[in-house]
C-alpha cells in the first residue's frame, strides 16, 4: 500500500505565539495517527516560482491515515489554538508505492 504524505506550506505567519500553540498540540495529534515528520522549517533554495516560505512534510503508513489525522478531533483543537494566526497551503497526496 502506498504512503500517505501531508506537505504544508505557510504564506504567511501573522501570530508566532499561535503558531507554537498550535504546534504543541497538532504534533501529538499527527504523531498519535502514526504520522512522522521528515522535514520543516523556511526554504533552503527555492527554483523556478518558488517561495521561501516554510514548509513540513508529514509521511504516514498510508493515505487513509494521513487524512484520519487530519480530520481527527485532536487535530481539531489543535486547529482552534492556530485561528487565524497563518495562510497555509495543506495538501495530503498518496506516495508512488
């Protein structure tokens, strides 16, 4: 069965102290699903049209897993810490195997 992956990307950040609020909680949420981080944080290079803005991508077992974390209540309450306080772009596409 093919991976899951959650591939953040922030536009903006308007409130830090929500961002690590929501952080605190939205790890445990993702992480209790199985997910795990390979990597975050601002743009090492960017090519092309790209932005430096940061970035995470969350690999899970699979897909289903991927969007049960996502639509979990946990992440929900982490959802609420973040209001408004970001743009994000969140995608959850389905690994090649």
């Amino acid at each position: 069965m093919a991976r899951g992956y959650w591939i953040t990307f922030y536009r903006s950040i308007s409130d830090s102290e929500a961002l690590a609020a929501y952080a605190k909680l939205a790890g445990p949420a993702i992480t209790a699903h199985g997910g795990r981080f390979l990597a975050r944080g601002i743009a090492a290079k960017t090519y092309e049209q790209g932005i430096d803005q940061r970035a995470t991508v969350t690999e899970f077992d699979n897909l289903a897993l991927a969007v049960g974390a996502h639509d979990s209540p946990a992440y929900a309450e982490a959802l609420r810490a973040l209001g408004n306080a970001c743009e994000r772009d969140v995608r959850i596409i389905e690994g090649l195997e």
